[in-house]
C-alpha cells in the first residue's frame, strides 16, 4: 500500500501534493529541475505528501512521467503519476498500468487528456479510445483482480490484483447550467467506476471549489476532496484568460489583478505565492482533505512558502474567503450564495430551474422513432428484430440495408459509422461526431463557454444533450447511466443490425439478462 494510501485512509492529516511539469526530451533543464525538486523534499520537513508529474500536457509530448515516477521513488519520495486516456487504446492502457504496479506506481491520476496540438512532422492523432469512466473501471478491475478469457472456450483466468489508488479530476468553473451540471453528473460515474478521491481543475473562485463538497454531501457521497492551488503569473494567466490552457479559468477581473500584481519589482510573485497560501488555507479551513499546489516556474523554495505560509494564516482563513471570488460573466452557481462558506443544510440544497424546450424536429422526430422501434415491447420492435434475423441470410440484402441506414445516420446525425451506436443515450446526439474526444459518459472538462475545447465554432454536445434530458424530465439517467466504451469489431457495421440482434452496448442494456455487464 502506498503512503498516500494509507494517509487518505487515516485521514488525519491534510495532505499536499504538488504538481510538476516534464520538458520535451530525456534530459535538460526542465527535467532536472524535478529531479532537484525530488531530492529537496526527500531532505526536507515540509509536509509535500506526493510530487504529482503531468502525463503530456497541453497535448504536446513530454519525458513519461512514469519514468519520472520511478526516479522520485528510488529518491523516497512519493509520486502522482497522471493517467491520460488522450494516446493509447485499452490494451496499451492495460500494458502501462501493468508496468506502473510493477514497479511500484501506485498514485494515479486519471484523466482524459488535453487534445493534441503538436507532434513530429505534424500534429499526433488523437486516441481517446476510453474515457475517464472506462479507463477508472478498468484499473479498479485490475484491483480486484482482472477477469480475462483462458485458452479454453468459455474459460476465464483471474491476474494478481494489483492496489492502485484512483484519482480523479472534475471542473466546477464552468459558466452555464447545462455546462456545469454534466460536470457533476460524471463526476458521481467516476466515483461509482472507482475513484478514491478527486482533484478539481483550476479556477479562482472558492464558491465553486466549496460546490464540489456541497454536490457530493447532497448525494450522500463520501469522496477525499483536495483543493487546486495554483500560483498563477501575469504569463500563465493570459494564456488562460484566452482559453489556450484547456479546463483553466483565469477571469478578465482577475487578469487585471495580475496584471497590476506584475508591475511589482518582483513581478508579481509575492503576490501569486500568497494567494496561493490563502487558498490553502481556505480549503483546510472548509475540510477539504488535502491540496494541489502547482505554479509555472516554482521551486521548492517557493512551494515551502506557501506551506508554511499557508499554516501562519491558520484560523484567519475567513478573512479571505471574500477576496478569492473570480467569477465569470454571469455564471451559474448550483448551490445559493454562502458568504462565509458555513455549510448550513439549507445552504446545501441544489437551486431549482425551469425547463425549457428543446426547438428541434430532428429530436422529437428521433425519440418518436426510438419510441416506437427501438423500445423492448414496442409496436414495431419484434417486427425490427425479425427482419434483421431474414437479412442476415443474405449479403446483398444485408448490404443494402446498411447502405439504406448509412445514408440517413449521415444525413440526420453525421453517423460515423461505428456499429455501437450511442445515439439513444445522449438525447439522440451523435458523441463521435459531435464530440472531438469522442466522450460517452459525460464531457471532458475542457469546454469554455459551453463550446468545445477543440472547435470554439461547435457547442459541446453534453451541453446540448443536457438540455434535451432536461426538456424531458429525465437528468436521471445522464446522471447514473454507465456508456461502456464503443466496441471497435463493430465499427462499419449496422448499427440497428446489431442492436436487434443483440451485439451492441445499447441492446445489452436492454435486456435484464445481461445487463450486469454494463452496469458500474
């Protein structure tokens, strides 16, 4: 077990972990920056529980942070190693964790990824074969011992468990309603999939960072929560400020007080390093479990000064609560206003909307069909279910049935023919299509303004799919439905074929018989 394992178990310390980003390369200035950071914190009294190390950020490549994982720990020191879905399919991913629990890698941060922006001789391809939920599932299954087929039929072998510890990531900082709300929602996927605590992407507003507590305590979830503390310069938060950062919220209010903060003969960083502090001390003032300090170009030096800092502050942190509230134009919060971040029961209620109308005939038009046909019972079900049994028979007839569904999927939905379809579980949006990551169980948190994080010119389709649940009364099940991951045998077949004929994830959901294998 590890020692961040065991601390979280206990807890009974507030835990700080403090994030570190490899460099391009296997070796320079940025690498051995971390290693010197590494050896700092094995000599040292300051309570930093784990040194967390990016996995590719920004989407561009990077030193493996497993392999940095390994250095930190022959040094004593406890790593973090994020876990990103963005690179690899499900058998590398299986691979890698393999490789992290062998050799002691056991603080992973699962996470789905930035977009690729850069690679060797053009931009890389993007994966995102798993989402966060699935690839939690996966490494919880390695927990428990991975069931895998044997080499005879209808055999299976049990592998040696492995004993990772599961975080996961979730953004509050988002403006609108149907933006937050699907945050929320996946985030309790992430919890059921696995999840043994949770980070938060960064933002500076700790109405939202308090939510996150107020969200899980009004589930009835109980889940480590650590604060994201980030040092943020004059530089970094431009970079955010224009959505160059994916999930990062620095608000125009708060770039003006960067700026400002920056005409210092120090450039600002006294003043970022005692934000950071006050940060942290508000989020052990309100029980988070611990913290997540990060900042571009910090030393150890730095991190220790916003500890100790952080520490001196103590039970002052009320006095700054009110400073730290960057919000953006607008936004929506999910729980009433709680100046002083009291938690009182009545101030842990959700705030109550009204349903609007979704304007769209290809919707209403869709559900009817869903309705009707693809519905166990319905009246043209069996008589779909029958067919698809006949057209099975013959090539050519199976041929220009696909050929006949292909072309209206493409019309109607942009269908990019992967055989699993998810159409009925995002309120007949298509996710392949709509969404660059392909997300099945909720959106990445890199969205800005309800648009994609990949195209400014389309809405993220979680938001949309948000609205069409909402509309319907039934933000329940984008809520608790589990969407396995897209089976890739599937993909250029019919997608109605292999529902009727029960090859697909949505026909298995379907039938009681097997729906313990779908179900988180």
């Amino acid at each position: 077990m590890s020692k961040l394992k065991e601390l979280l178990l206990a807890g009974s310390e507030f835990i700080v972990t403090c994030e570190l980003v490899p460099g391009r390369g296997h070796e320079g200035k940025a690498i051995e920056q971390i290693i010197e950071f590494g050896r700092k914190v094995a000599s040292s009294d300051v309570p930093i529980h784990a040194v967390s190390i990016t996995d590719n950020p920004g989407g561009n490549p990077a030193l493996s942070p497993d392999v940095l994982g390994r250095e930190l720990m022959e040094m004593g020191v406890e790593p973090l190693v994020h876990f990103s879905c963005r690179d690899v399919n499900r058998n590398m991913m299986e691979s890698r964790a393999s490789a992290l629990a062998r050799g002691g890698l056991n603080n992973l941060l699962v996470i789905t990824g930035d977009y690729p922006v850069g690679g060797y001789d053009g931009m890389a391809k993007p994966i995102f074969d798993f989402d966060a939920v699935h690839a939690l599932r996966l490494l919880k299954s390695m927990n428990a011992g991975l069931e895998v087929p044997g080499r005879k039929p209808g055999t299976f072998n049990r592998l040696p468990a492995t004993d990772f510890l599961l975080a996961c990531a979730v953004s509050p900082f988002k403006r609108h309603e149907a933006e937050l709300l699907p945050q929320m929602y996946k985030l309790e996927k992430k919890i059921a999939a696995g999840a043994d605590f949770i980070i938060p992407q960064l933002g500076y507003d700790m109405r939202k960072f308090a939510e996150i507590l107020k969200y899980l305590k009004y589930r009835g979830l109980h889940v480590p929560v650590f604060g994201n503390a980030y040092a943020v310069s004059k530089g970094a938060g431009s970079m955010m400020n224009k959505g160059l950062v994916p999930g990062c919220v620095v608000t125009d209010e708060l770039m003006a007080t960067l700026s400002a903060e920056a005409e210092a003969p120090d450039k600002g960083k006294g003043a970022r390093l005692e934000r950071a502090a006050r940060m942290m001390a508000i989020f052990r003032g309100i029980k988070f479990s611990g913290v997540h300090l990060g900042g571009f170009g910090l030393k150890f030096e730095d991190f220790e000064h916003i500890i100790r800092r952080s520490e001196e502050i103590g039970e002052n942190w009320r006095d700054h609560a009110g400073e730290l509230r960057f919000s953006q134009p607008d936004e929506f919060y999910l729980f009433p206003e709680d100046p002083d971040l009291s938690f009182a029961e009545e101030r842990c209620v959700p705030v109550t909307t009204a349903r609007k109308r979704v304007l769209s005939p290809n919707y209403h038009v869709s559900r009817c069909f869903h309705r009707y046909v693809f519905t166990e019972g319905a009246m043209l079900y069996r008589m779909g279910r029958w067919a698809y049994k006949l057209l099975e028979k013959s090539k050519l007839l199976t041929r220009a049935a696909y050929f006949f569904e292909r072309n209206i999927k493409r019309a109607l939905f942009d269908c990019q023919e992967c055989g699993d379809c998810a159409l009925f579980d995002l309120g007949y949006l298509c996710p392949m299509s709509r969404c660059a990551k392909g997300q099945r169980n909720g959106p990445c948190g890199g969205s800005r303004n309800a648009r994609c994080e990949v195209d400014d010119d389309k809405p993220c389709v979680w938001t949309l799919t948000y609205q069409r649940f909402s509309a319907a009364g039934k933000l329940d099940n984008m809520r608790t439905q589990y969407i396995p991951p897209a089976d890739n045998s599937l993909e250029r077949t019919s997608g109605w074929a292999n529902f009727f004929l029960g090859r697909d994830h949505a026909a298995k959901m379907s039938q009681p018989d097997m729906q313990q294998n779908v179900k988180p």
